[in-house]
C-alpha cells in the first residue's frame, strides 16, 4: 500500500488485498524481514517483532488453505485483515 496506504479506511484496504490475492501473501513473506521497525529499540525488539508477524503470516497460511481446500470461504474477511 506504501505511504498512501495509511490513508484508507480498512475496508478500502482490504479491497486492495484482494486484487491479487496470491500475490499479495508473497510480496509481504518475502520481504518483512528487512522490515526496520521504528518501535524496534534494539536488535533483540527487532527480532520479537519478526517473529510476530512470522506467526501471523502462518496463521494467514492455515486459514488461506483451510478456505480453498475446504470450501471455508468465509474466511477471505480474516485473510483481509491478517
């Protein structure tokens, strides 16, 4: 979304995820880890903060998968905002 993207109401963003919703999980699993995170005082914070979205990209992949291999399509809200 970039530096625009902070401007959009969540349901606008949401909307934006699902232009591509294959793409988008991959751009964001390739690149958060050279996130520099702001909050992140120190390497050891840093590293917390990965780790957080780390477990939050795995869970966005269980429910990715659970929708499209069991027909959960209820779950494309969730993904939106994971």
């Amino acid at each position: 979304l970039g530096f625009e993207g902070g401007h959009l109401s969540i349901p606008d963003q949401t909307n934006l995820m699902f232009q591509d919703m294959d793409l988008i999980p991959l751009l964001i699993q390739e690149n958060y880890v050279n996130h520099r995170p702001k909050v992140a005082g120190s390497d050891r914070q840093r590293m917390q903060i990965v780790a957080k979205a780390a477990d939050g990209i795995s869970c966005g992949d269980l429910a990715s998968n659970m929708m499209r291999g069991e027909g959960e399509w209820s779950l494309m809200p969730f993904l939106g905002v994971m």
